[in-house]
C-alpha cells in the first residue's frame, strides 16, 4: 500500500518542530522511528498533510540520571533501553520491556517518545513508565509543560498530548535503594505485541515492607491499564500469597480487553492476573538484591 501525499520537513531545533505543528493545525503528525505511524499511513489510518521528522534535532537522544531523575530524550532507541549498564543495574523494568519490543531491526528505528505517544494499548513502555510513576516533559506553542503518566492515556491512540505539542523527555524518579522493578508480558510468538503484560514497581523498607507500590498492564484495555487498586493494597504489607492472591484478582477486575486473535476476554483477563504476580515476585527479588 502506497501512503496519500503529504508534505515533509526535518527541522534542526523543538522550537523550529513546534512552529511547524502549528503552522500545519494538527494536520501534521511528528516522526519518530517511523515504525507505527508508517504502516498506518500505508494503511490510509492516518493521513497527515506534513511528517515533521524530529530525528534530525539535536540533542533528543539521551538517557541519564541527573537532578534527582532518569531522563530519557524522546529519539532515544528502543535498542538503547536494552543496551544500556545504567538500566540493566537501576531500572531492569525497562531492560525487561526492551526485550520485549518487537526484534532488533525495530528497536533500532523506534524510539521510546514513539512508543509512549502512539497511544496502542500494545505498546509496552507505558505500563513501565506507569509504574514507575514518570512524568513526561512535553513542549507546546506555550512553551514547556509537564504531564504525569497517569494523566496521560486516554483511550485507544488518545493521549493528553496536544496536536501542536512534542514529547521531549521521558522523567523516571530517580532509583532508590531497596527498590526492585519488573515487565512481564506474554505473547502468541516472538517480536509480537502482548497478549498482556504487567509492569511492576516496589519500594521496600529493611523489613521487606512494601513503602510504594506502582502496578500497570498492557493488552488489555483500550489503553493502558492503571491497577491503581491492587497497588494501593499492597502498601504497608510484607508480600505473601494471600497478598499476590488479591493483587492479581485486583488487577483482573481493573481490566477491559477485547477478544481478538491473541485470545478471547477471559483468557486475557486471568493472564494479565498471573502476570501481575510473576511481576511482583521478580520485582520483590530485585528490591531485595536479587536479580
Ligand atoms: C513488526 C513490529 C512489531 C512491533 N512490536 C512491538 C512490541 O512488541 N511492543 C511495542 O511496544 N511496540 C512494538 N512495535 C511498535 C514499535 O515499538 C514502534 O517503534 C513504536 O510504537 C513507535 O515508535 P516510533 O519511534 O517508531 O514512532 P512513530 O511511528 O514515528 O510515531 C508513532 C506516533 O507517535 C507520535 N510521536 C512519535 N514521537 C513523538 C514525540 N517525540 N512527540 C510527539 N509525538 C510523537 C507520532 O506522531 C505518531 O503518532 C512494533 C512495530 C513493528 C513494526
């Protein structure tokens, strides 16, 4: 399939992307990696008059921690997630969904502000980022704003990203110790995207009390799932089977997936409780120095 014509501009700074955004009013989508937005132009599920490619600005691509966050720039590789010392040892969340993402000749091209904004409940860096309690930097004709991930889905490809605004950094609260994270997601072969997926995050005292507790799912609504319930009622305990018990059936009750060919509701629903629990267990480990 041939995409319709459209207008296409590499500007050299956000600024230069913005006035672009807004010159074309919401008729001009940003390019990133190119690896979602293409196929659906192809498809004539999008049809922007501009592609605003943001691939050529620099200084986009970067993953650090600094002032008291992990800041990952919006052009940074999904690869990069995989490869990077810094996650493997602090965030291994985001090694476990890099992993996850598709194959190599993907992660090369797409990039971690592609997969947050495109809005598909397939995507497997929201419900990480969800967990994790980042905020998103975004910039706008009004200049910068910041947006916490849990404001930021709305629904299927619906986020609170306005059309003239662009994602500029990805802010992960910096790592604590004794905080242990994990991204489990199951899926029909490999490189596809999740039947369902669970994203957790623990913080815990020396006692192996769970102090914070952040919990998303992929695949299995219209846009990530918060399972802002089972977390909260994990806070103050010290995680045993009745506790992982009630999590996954918390979880399941905050899902709303639809049976497609990965697999019909129910089977979604209790996967996305069993790996609510392989999550939890592994995330436990990793806050108490295991791996
Ligand atoms: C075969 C295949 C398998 C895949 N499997 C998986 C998988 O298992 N898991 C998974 O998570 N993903 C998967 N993907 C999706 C892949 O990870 C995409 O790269 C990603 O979803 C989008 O990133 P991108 O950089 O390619 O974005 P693009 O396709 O360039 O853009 C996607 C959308 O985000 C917007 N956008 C991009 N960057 C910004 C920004 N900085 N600011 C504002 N808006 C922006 C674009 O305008 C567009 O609407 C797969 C893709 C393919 C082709």
């Amino acid at each position: 399939m041939i995409p319709p014509q459209f207008e296409y501009y590499a500007p050299s700074s956000v600024d230069e992307a913005v006035a672009l955004l807004r010159r074309f009013d919401g008729e001009a989508k940003v390019l990133a990696g190119g690896h979602s937005l293409i196929p659906l132009m192809k498809l004539r599920l999008a049809e922007p008059k501009a592609l605003v490619d943001i691939n050529r600005i620099p200084n986009l691509a970067y993953l650090r921690e600094e002032d008291g966050y992990l800041r990952i720039g919006a052009t940074t590789r999904t690869g990069d997630l995989l490869d990077s010392a810094l996650l493997r040892k602090s965030y291994p969340i985001l090694t476990d969904a890099a992993q996850e993402i598709a194959d190599p000749l993907v992660r090369n091209l797409g990039t971690v502000g592609g997969n947050v904004c495109h809005g598909d409940p397939g995507n497997d860096l929201p419900a990480c980022i969800l967990a994790l309690g980042a905020v998103l930097a975004v910039t706008g004709p009004t200049g910068p704003r910041e947006i916490p991930a849990a404001e930021f889905y709305r629904d299927t490809f619906v986020t609170a990203l306005e059309p003239t605004e662009i994602l500029t950094e990805v802010r992960i609260p910096k790592a604590r110790s004794h905080q242990g994270n994990a991204y489990q997601k199951i899926e029909k072969r490999v490189g596809d995207f999740a039947i369902a997926g669970a994203a957790a995050n623990l913080v815990v005292d020396g006692a192996g009390r769970i102090e914070t507790a952040g919990l998303a799912l992929t695949g299995v609504g219209p846009t990530v799932v918060p399972a802002t319930a089972a977390a909260a009622a994990l806070v103050g305990e010290v995680l045993s089977e009745t506790h992982l018990a009630n999590a996954a059936r918390l979880a399941e009750a905050a899902t709303d997936p639809s049976g497609d060919l990965r697999g019909p509701v129910a089977y979604k629903r209790a996967m996305a409780g069993v790996l609510v629990r392989r999550a939890l267990e592994r995330a436990l480990a990793r806050a108490k120095g295991g791996s």
